[in-house]
C-alpha cells in the first residue's frame, strides 16, 4: 500500500482517541488473533491439507443422484421414508456429514435425525427417524478411483444401499455384484454443496493420532512473543483472543479437541504484560454453537444452544474468570461471540449474559464484560438491559460485507455508507450511561471488485475515523489471515516490513492525515450523501407539499424496518422570519413533523401496508430537545419502526435527529395510516 496509508493508520494508533471512559487504557486499539485458538479455516486454509478425504468433514452437505434414475435421494413423511423421486436437489435432499473417520459416516438430515435402517438397524430399509447416531447410522462412502465424486455406500449390515425404485431405498445390495456402470442402481453421483472447516473439523479431520502434535504445533508457531512485541511496537494496545468452551476442560477436553490451547493462551497473557497490552478473552465457541458458523467449532452447521445450555456455557465463564481475574492485563472477558437471531432467543440470551455477568463480578470488579449483539437483530436491543450493569460494552461487528446489500455498491458508497449508516448505528448504542460500545470486528474488505491501493486507503480511513469513536474501542479481524487485505499483519496494508519496524516509524508519522488532508482541497474532500430516494420519489409517497414538506432526500432505507432522511435548514425556510428573526432557530415542532414525515415514509411502503392514502400523529412520547437547529444545518433524522399492529394500520416508532453527529432531538412515535 501507499505511503499515504500508513500515514492514516499510524496517526490513529499513535493519538489519543477522545473516551468517556476515564480508564487510562481506554478506548482500545486492538487486533483480534483469529484462527490461533479457535481454527477458521478459511484464514489459512493449507491447515487442511494433510486430512486424507478433506473434502467430506464434519458438516459436509452433498446429495446423491441415483445414475439410474436419475433422481436425487430425498427424506419423506417426517423421515419415515428415504426415497430417490426427487428431480432436483434442496434442503430435504441435502445430507450433513458426521464424519467418524476418512471413509465412515453419519448423515444427519434437516430435521436433525440421521438415517439409518429400519427395525432399530436389523432391517434392510432406510429411515432418518434416530435422533442420535450409532452403528445402525453409519455408512462407508466408497468413491471411484478416477471420479471421487461417483460414489458407492454401504450400510451396517455390510451391503450396499440401491434405489431399484423410486419410492424405496434399501441396503440389500451384493458388493460383488454392483459395478460402476451407470445403470447400476448401487451407482450415485455426489455433490458437495458445502463444506466447513472449523475447529471440529480440523481435530476430528486429523483424528486422535495426528490432532494433538498438528495443533499444538500451530499453537506455538502461529503467534509468538514476537507478534506481541510488534503489535506494541506499532500503536496497538490489545489482543482479543477467541476462545473455544474446550478451553476449561484441557489438559484433557472431550474429543475430538485437544489440550494445549489453555497453555497458550497463559502465554498470552505474559506477552500482554511484558509488553503493556491489555487481553480480551473472547468465548468464540459455545458448545453445540450459538450461530451455526465454523468459528463457533460447530460439527454440522446447526445451531443449538439454547437455555438448557446456560450453566455449562456459565461454568466456562467461571473458569477464565477465576484464572485470569486478577491479571493486570485482563481489560475484559466477552461472554459468547455473534450469538445468532433469531434461532438464540434474546430472553435467553440475556439470562445467560445475567449470570455470565455475575459469574464475572465474583472474582474482578474491574475487569469489564462484552456484550455480543446478536447477528440479525437491532444493534440497540441490549441497551435497556446493560444499563443496569457496570463496566460493560456492547459489541457491534461491522462488515461491507456478507449481504447482497453490498453487492453493487462502489468505492464511494461503501465509504458513505460507513460515513452515514454505521456512525449512525454507532452512535445509538454509544449512550452517556456505564455501558460503553466496541467495535469488535472491522476489516479492510468489500465487494467492490477493481479497487486500487488508494480505494482501501479511503475505506481503512473512514473505518478508522468511524469505529475510533467507540468508546470501549475497536477490535481489527485480523492479527493474520491468508486473505491479503485482512491481515493486518502484512507488510503492505498497516505496517512496515517487521525487519524495518523501529518506533520512529509512528512517531515521524503523526502529522499524517493533516498532510493527506492538505493533498485534496477542502471543496473536494467530502462526498454528497447517498441518495436512496431523491424529492421526486418522495412526493410520490408523501403527500405533504411546500411550505410543508420537510424532507429533502432520504440516505439510507431498510424496508419494513427505518429509513433515514435528511432536511437542509436554509434561511429561506419560511418559518424563520418569525422563529426568530434575531436568532434563527428552526421550531421544534417542526422538527418532529421532519421527522414524522421519514417515518412514514416507512410507513407507507407494502412492507408496512402502505395500501393506505396518508398517515397521521396517533401520539408522541419522551420527546427531547438537545440542541438548537439553526440555518446552514443538516437535519439528518432516522426513524425506526419498533412495534406494528398491521391490522389496524398503527406502529410504534422511535425517531432521533442529528447535525453533524450530534443528537438534537429524540422521541416515540405513534403513527396512523388511513384513508380520507
């Protein structure tokens, strides 16, 4: 990367960022050391490389076409039927892998039972009604020399299973008969319709024998004394260290993991305080996952957690509590990673982060909890409950990505769209109460195809000019990954080459975004906001017109969910000559009626039941006035919907307004929609 690139992010890690925090260490500028304890295969995928048949490990999903029929394998009537009468192939046709060794296996359906032969494993036909897996469950893929992918299974009873027609599948076929020709009704070609490569993967993958030395070798090499000298080194004050639930039961923990990680992560906490860095001790990995991902060191890709998993999940948090509470380089403990809505419900969640949170307290006072937002929910859910909590943070992850939202946005609209949409997120969790908020995953990544060096430059700098006002701080994903432009460990992207690192480095680089700055004349340097609908969109859904209609341009839109819409304050508004002529100030009235208008914007649209002509004040609650709003201002005000009743046409909405970052006015909502 240019120069210029590493005079961003040195200025940043070198500065003292404003926090309303008076803990000296904070806000935190740190790296996330992905893939050490918890594997994520796709950060360095050669980890794999050594497992015989690495491309059917655990939560391998493939389907099997018969060759004779021509039809895919399929589970009916609740499991009580495996057939081969499907023409194509979807979730019911789709089998999840448990994998026992290279060539044994389970296969776990959608609804979570694995097939098997019928009469509790002494008949021929097959069944997926078992909701656990035991020899009646397990088959051998036997794969074509020269086409991996034709295939042929064998069944317990030691036969091969056959679709000889399409209404059965059963195991009664004669291996020294079958051939593989394509007629034969044992033959089926199969296709891997995904794979993961996790922790389970990679232990279960390498087996009993080969695990233990692969892992702990890639524990002690992977980071190192040296990577903690350099972080230091290069402006960075913390390491959040994703851990697995494994981690409290080593030397010795349930198969297939292994012991070692708890070694290591001790390591890491010595490294920390040789080289005053502070430790976040992530729990990545729950077991039976809170998400379903590979990084939650799930077996098959379901996620299963639920309240009945709230004490062993607890017990984790005690371990490392009591282990690490009275270490000066413990900065906190995050009680479970990206738990995911809604299959996690938040009732539960906030149970279990109540007692994780006084499991916590026992033994640190000081210590602060994380608390992970869950993926797919509103990023203010947790608010309420944190309130009532002391030296907690809220954890948001932020990425252009893993949405087709992002597909088709350029250069700059991903960097608007972190100008506007996430430092407005950002700012509704960031509260003036206890809770602090922590950004605790970004990364120098898009979809944009095409970039140059100077388009990451632009996206890393609004990032950091962003997620730096977290309070808590912010955690870059990751230290190191195979992927170029999310290693921040590569010479190219944040940091010098380690063999020219030198202190100088960062200290020489601190005027940096001021000489950026003074490259790109000021009337240059700041994009237009986006336009999701501009004022000929909105006429058409609103029916306010002048002097009434206070809604110039709306910048961002989730449909059914809030938009975000703007109100360039001019002089020539008519209401200022009598609001007030010596001092200009726009009516708070008014104010909400801007706002009001950008909820029914939602309001109106089919995700809502926008069939209706208008919409009305049904009533306003809790309505703030923070700061005057004067000519040459930008009113730019989001609007939420949080309660429907679709019936009557009523929502609960809840409304803030800002210039220039800060919070000017806020309030409840209750709308109408309704015809004259």
């Amino acid at each position: 990367m240019a120069i210029l690139f590493f005079f961003y992010i040195s200025w940043i890690l070198s500065s003292s960022l404003a926090s309303s925090s008076s803990v000296d260490y904070l806000p935190l500028k740190a790296a996330s050391l992905g893939n050490w304890l918890v594997t994520e295969g796709w950060m360095e995928p050669s980890m794999f490389s050594g497992i015989e048949n690495n491309d059917l490990l655990d939560g391998t999903q493939v389907q099997f076409l018969s060759t004779k029929l021509r039809k895919y394998i399929a589970v009916e009537n609740d499991g009580k039927m495996v057939v081969a009468n499907s023409s194509s192939g979807s979730s019911w046709q789709t089998f999840r892998l448990w994998r026992i060794n290279e060539t044994f296996f389970n296969f776990r359906v959608i609804n979570k039972q694995f097939i098997g032969l019928d009469n509790e494993g002494q008949g021929n036909k097959l069944v997926a009604v078992s909701e656990t897996a035991n020899f009646p469950e397990t088959f051998e893929i036997i794969r074509k020399q020269d086409n991996p992918n034709q295939v042929r299974i064998r069944a317990s009873n030691g036969l091969l299973i056959q679709a000889e027609s399409e209404m059965e599948m059963t195991a009664d076929y004669d291996y020294r008969e079958s051939t593989w020709e394509e007629n034969d009704p044992s033959v089926f070609n199969m296709t891997v319709v995904s794979t993961m490569q996790g922790e389970y993967q990679i232990t279960n993958g390498y087996g009993p024998e080969k695990a233990p030395k692969f892992m702990r070798d890639h524990w002690e090499t992977y980071i190192t004394e040296d990577d903690f000298e350099f972080m230091s080194e290069n402006g960075l004050n913390a390491v959040r260290i994703p851990v697995g639930w494994w981690i409290a039961y080593d030397p010795t923990p349930p198969k297939p993991f292994v012991g070692g990680s708890l070694q290591a992560l001790d390591n890491a906490f010595i490294w920390a305080e040789k080289y005053g860095m502070k430790v976040i001790v992530d729990l990545h990995a729950v077991r039976v996952s809170q998400n379903g991902y590979p990084h939650s060191a799930s077996r098959d890709g379901f996620q299963e957690w639920t309240a009945s998993d709230i004490p062993e999940t607890v017990a984790i948090i005690d371990f490392l509590a009591a282990r690490y509470a009275n270490h000066s380089s413990l900065a906190a403990i995050e009680l479970m990673n990206e738990p995911l809505a809604p299959g996690l419900a938040l009732d539960s969640l906030k149970e279990y982060y109540k007692q994780g949170y006084d499991t916590v307290r026992k033994y640190t006072s000081d210590a602060y909890v994380i608390l992970s937002n869950r993926l797919g929910a509103r990023w203010t859910e947790l608010l309420s409950f944190a309130s009532n909590l002391t030296r907690v943070a809220i954890d948001v992850h932020y990425y252009n990505l893993f949405s087709n939202n992002f597909n088709d946005m350029s250069v700059q609209q991903n960097v608007d769209y972190v100008r506007y949409s996430r430092s407005s997120n950002l700012r509704e969790i960031t509260t003036s109460n206890s809770t602090l908020s922590f950004v605790g995953e970004w990364t120098d990544e898009w979809q944009v195809s095409g970039a140059t060096k100077e388009d990451y430059q632009r996206f890393a700098k609004i990032q950091l000019d962003v997620y730096g006002r977290a309070t808590f701080g912010w955690a870059y994903w990751a230290y190191k990954c195979h992927s170029h432009h999310w290693n921040l460990r590569s010479p190219s992207l944040f940091f010098p080459s380690a063999r020219h690192r030198s202190n100088s480095v960062v200290v020489n680089s601190i005027n940096g975004p001021d000489d950026a700055d003074k490259i790109t004349p000021i009337e240059t340097r700041y994009p237009a906001f986006p336009t999701v609908m501009d004022i000929n969109q909105i006429r058409e859904i609103l029916p306010h017109r002048f002097p009434f209609l206070l809604v110039d341009r709306v910048i961002e839109y989730s449909p059914g969910v809030s938009a975000v819409g703007i109100k360039n304050v001019t002089i020539n508004d008519n209401f200022f000559p009598g609001h007030f002529p010596e001092r200009p100030i726009m009516p708070g009235v008014l104010m909400i009626e801007a706002m009001a208008q950008v909820g029914g914007l939602v309001m109106l649209q089919p995700e809502v039941g926008g069939s209706r002509d208008n919409f009305f004040f049904a009533g306003i609650d809790k309505v703030r006035f923070r700061k005057p709003v004067i000519a040459g201002d930008t009113l730019v005000m989001r609007m939420t919907l949080v309660k429907l009743q679709k019936r009557f046409g009523i929502a609960k909405m809840e409304g803030k307004a800002y210039v220039g970052g800060d919070l000017v006015c806020e309030g409840e909502f209750l709308m109408a929609t309704g015809t004259d």
